[in-house]
C-alpha cells in the first residue's frame, strides 16, 4: 500500500470513528429525552392519581409499629375503625388527606436502581385511601430516607416502576401513634374562690376545709394619701385542717397553684387491662385527691384525681380522672406538691 493508499485509509477510518461517535451521541440523545420524557409523563401521572379531587371515605396505613385505619361517620368526621368510641382527634387525618391532595414527586425514576436499593422490597410504610363514591383506592408505599434524610421513595399502586422522591412530611405523619390523636378531657380550673374542700390520700391522708370570708370596706383614708371605695366587697379564705388554720402553710399555696393549671399531657392506655391497671400503680396509688368546687354555674362539683406510679422516663405520673378508667399522664412537676402532701401531709 502506497503513501496515498495509507492517507485515504487514515481519513475513511477517522470518518467512520467521528460517525459512529455522533451515532452514539445521538443514541444517547434519544435516550435520554426518552428517559426524561417517560419521566415527565411519569410524574404527570402521579400528579393527577395523587392531586385529584377524591372523597376519601377510608384510610388505612401501616408504619413499623401499628396499622391504623379510620373511616367517615355518618356526621363526615373521622373515627378509629377498630374503636369507633375512641375520642380521635381527627385533625391528623385530615392532614393525611390534604398531603394526598397536594403531593407532587419532587423526582420521578423510570429507570434506576433495584427495589432494594430504595428500601422498597421491604417497606418501612404504606398507606391506602379509598373513594367509596368511585371505588377507586391509592395506594402509596414508602422506602427509606434520601440521603439528606429530608424525601423518602415512594411507589404508587404496587407498580414497581416508576419510583418517585416525595417529601417526608406525609411520612412523618403515617408515623403518628394513636394515642397522639387522642382528645384528651379537661380538668376544671380550681382556685382558692371555687374551692371548698380538699382530701388527699396517700401515706398520709389531710383534710382541708376552706372558710370564704367577705367584708364589706370602709373609707378609713383620711390620714393618707390612698382613696378607697367605701362599701367595697372584699373576700379571704381560711383554710383549716382539723382545728388548725393552715392558710399560710408553704405546701397547701404549692398545691393550690398546682390545681390551677392542672391538664393531661398524654394518654397512656385507653382501655387497660386489669393487669396494665396494677402495672401502672393504680392498686396503691401514690396520691388520690378529691376536690369539692363550685362550678361556673354555681353547682357543686366534685374532681377525684388518682395518681399512679411514674412512667418509664420518670418525667410524669400515670393519673386517672373520677370514673374515667383511661390511664392518662400529667407532668410529675405539675403535682409534686400533691405528691409531697399525700406522702408527708402538710409538714410543720
């Protein structure tokens, strides 16, 4: 083979090498608008599964530690579907539900990794709603966190393609505990003008009685600079224990701010076995206080506040309100002059 030979060799070999890399490119071109393309009708699919307009009439999801599944009453408010007395709050599922209603993937994955990569071959949540009026049902199943720890993948309708990013705040709901939902009942507000009488029992048991005194004011301001408004009501109270005036005892003030402001912050157990009922100190409660009040209306009230032992953390007690037999928690720092009376009464 001549020079001219080798020369026009040369050239058709580096025609054929720059023609098969545009080739290439343009393949690749191709199939990455095809990508994108399927990823962007992935995405708008999912968009309007998600964000169209259902009646939600039943939701159930299940996360690493419970299934929960709620349905519609006849009034259109949530109910616990396995206890329909249950005092749900249902505020979180109508959250669940305007997430639904809103979720856009923030990434669509058409052609990725396995399964198992995503934490999808074994779910850490799924939630199913379904729309009693269409009969249609979406389900969502969700992987693990994205690396930021910020979006989780998701699958939709049990198709294994394709996966989609999607915020973590509809996951952070499915993780809500039941009893995190449930309304809980309000003490009534005692104050030294409502109170009659105390008895708590414990080590010790007090009785306390409160005396409410009025007095009528006079205009004694002639020697002062102060005015007063004669014939002005004023009222005290006295408080005794047996025959001993026990007003300006530092433990009886502690307790009667505790009573102010006292509120459930958990509930513990709904419906308590005979056994959780003895595990929780109920069968020798630390203090049991009984409260005689005039109520707003001007009746007589009565509050029995049992307290068990402390919670696992140690932050609050197990308490239970008059016949109410769910076990709730109040804040051990909201009753530890209650606690201190029921153990050593008033002290000196």
């Amino acid at each position: 083979m001549n020079r001219q030979q080798q020369k026009l060799l040369r050239g058709l070999v580096i025609a054929a090498v720059v023609l098969l890399a545009v080739l290439a490119a343009v393949l690749l071109f191709k199939r990455h608008s095809a990508e994108k393309q399927a990823e962007e009708e992935a995405a708008q699919e999912a968009a309007s599964a998600i964000t169209e307009d259902h009646g939600y009439t039943s939701l159930t999801y299940t996360n690493s530690t419970a299934t929960l599944s709620f349905t519609l009453d006849e009034d259109g408010s949530w109910i616990w579907a396995d206890d329909p007395e249950f005092p749900l709050d249902d505020s979180t599922i109508t959250y669940i539900i305007q997430i639904l209603q809103s979720l856009k993937p923030q990434q669509t994955i058409t052609d990725g990794d396995t399964l198992e990569a995503y934490g999808l071959d074994q779910p850490s949540a799924t939630l199913t709603a379904t729309d009693a009026e269409t009969g249609e049902t979406l389900k969502l199943t969700f992987g693990k966190a994205t690396t930021d720890g910020t979006s989780y993948y998701m699958l939709m309708n049990d198709a294994e393609c394709p996966v989609y990013i999607v915020s973590d705040t509809l996951y952070d709901y499915l993780s809500t505990p039941i009893y995190d939902m449930c309304v809980l009942p309000e003490l009534p507000v005692l104050t030294e003008e409502t109170l009659n009488s105390l008895t708590i029992q414990g080590a010790v048991e007090t009785t306390l009685t409160a005396a409410h005194n009025e007095s009528v004011g006079t205009d004694d301001a002639e020697d002062t600079d102060e005015e007063t408004t004669d014939g002005e009501e004023t009222s005290s109270v006295t408080w005794t224990s047996g025959e001993t005036d026990v007003t300006d005892n530092e433990t009886l003030q502690s307790l009667l701010d505790e009573l102010s402001t006292l509120s459930f912050t958990k509930c513990a157990d709904y419906k308590p076995s005979d056994e959780a009922v003895e595990l929780c100190g109920f069968g020798s409660p630390t203090a049991v206080l009984t409260a005689s009040y005039v109520t707003d209306s001007g009746t007589e009230g009565t509050l029995t506040l049992t307290l068990g032992t402390k919670n696992v953390d140690g932050d609050s007690y197990y308490a239970r309100m008059d016949d109410d037999t769910t076990i709730y928690l109040i804040s051990a720092s909201a009753v530890s002059a209650l606690v201190t009376a029921a153990s050593s009464g008033l002290g000196a």
